[in-house]
C-alpha cells in the first residue's frame, strides 16, 4: 500500500489517499493513519461503500451502490456491517 497526500509529522489525520496493490484506492479522511468520518472505499466484487468510517470499518450513515444489478443499500453500518435504515 502506499499513501498519498494527508502526512502531518508522519501520521494521517487529515484528508489523503491510499492506494493498494491491486489498484484499488481510498479517498476521504483519516485519523490516527485509519480511515476516519466521510470517505469512498471501492471493492473488487465492483461495488463501493460511500459513507461515514470509524477505526477503517463502515460506521455510520453510508450507502452501497451495487452497479451490475441497480440495488442500492442505504442508511446504518456498524464495525462494517450494514444494519439497516
């Protein structure tokens, strides 16, 4: 992994970037080096969460738009789980 933007005295707790080996990126804020409150994770299965983070898990109010078949989830995730509206 590498990062991108965000360092302050070598620690991420700002807005930055971090890319993957396989080229996937996450882009939104961080805290303590963790992605951290508003940011977009795309997966490998072709769908990305878009939401509130907490400790690099989904956490909070966020959605998942799926783009093969058009479903949509939205509303509450906890510790990455989605917990409903």
């Amino acid at each position: 992994m590498r990062y991108e933007e965000g360092f302050k005295n070598g620690v991420l707790n700002s807005w930055g970037v971090m890319i993957y080996p396989d080229s996937r990126h996450y882009e939104g804020k961080y805290k303590n080096n963790k992605c951290h409150e508003l940011g977009v994770m795309p997966y490998q299965d072709g769908y990305h969460y878009e939401g509130d983070f907490k400790d690099d898990k989904c956490y909070g109010q966020g959605d998942i738009p799926y783009l093969d078949d058009g479903r949509f989830w939205e509303g509450g995730f906890k510790e990455d789980v989605y917990i409903g509206r």
